[in-house]
C-alpha cells in the first residue's frame, strides 16, 4: 500500500502543474526513488500505470531513477552507502539500519526520498 499513496501523491501532483501550466498532454514523467526510502519499483509502475488512466497522464511514460542512500554513524564517524542491505523486513514502519563499522543506529543523509525531477508536458 505505501507504493500506492507514493504514486497516488506524484499522478496528483503531476496534474496539479499540468492543469496549472494548461497542458494538453503530458507524455513523460521522471521521478527519483531513494534506495532506503523501500518502494517496490515493480509496485511503483503498476500503480502508476492504474492511476493515470482518464487523465492528462493516460499516455504518460514512467522513468525511475534509484538514489543510493547514504548514512552517518553519530558513534564511530561513518559515512557511506550501506553495503548489504536487507530489506526482508522492509515492510515495517522504519526499519532498523546500523552502521556497518560498528552496526550502532545511524542517520540517514541521502536516499529516502522520492521526488518528481522533470515532466515532459504539452502545451
């Protein structure tokens, strides 16, 4: 379900600019997806090609770039990508990451997000 509020807030937001920039047609939407913000990509493009049927969107195509995540450990210094990351759990509110030096909790720098970076409109 986190996939379909995800898609839901991108289609919604896409028409919004769309209806405000008076388009015709959208054919193109970009979005970037952060690797530890845990979207099922397949998830991601079934739901976007569900919800943009009967609107500006209908003939949109979807482009998803992933963004590595990025961390910092406040107790030994750390700051990278998380290696192996298990995401089995993924369905959890948060789920845990630890450093991978000392396996302490961590903050998450880059990488949870999910963005809309360009839309290709016609106007």
């Amino acid at each position: 379900m986190h996939e379909y509020s995800l898609m839901k807030n991108i289609v919604d937001t896409v028409i919004e600019e769309a209806n405000r920039r008076k388009a015709k047609s959208v054919s193109e939407v970009h979005i970037v997806i952060g690797e530890l913000a845990f979207v099922g990509e397949e998830q991601a493009w079934m739901w976007f090609d569900l919800l943009k049927e009967n609107t500006i969107l209908k003939r949109a195509k979807l482009f998803i770039q992933e963004e590595k995540g990025k961390v910092k450990c406040p107790k030994c210094s750390y700051e990278g990508s998380i290696e192996n990351l298990d995401v089995a759990d993924h369905h959890a509110a948060f789920p845990a990451i630890g450093c991978p030096k000392c396996s302490s909790p961590v903050e998450i720098i880059s990488g949870k997000d999910c963005i809309v970076k360009t839309v290709k409109l016609t106007v």
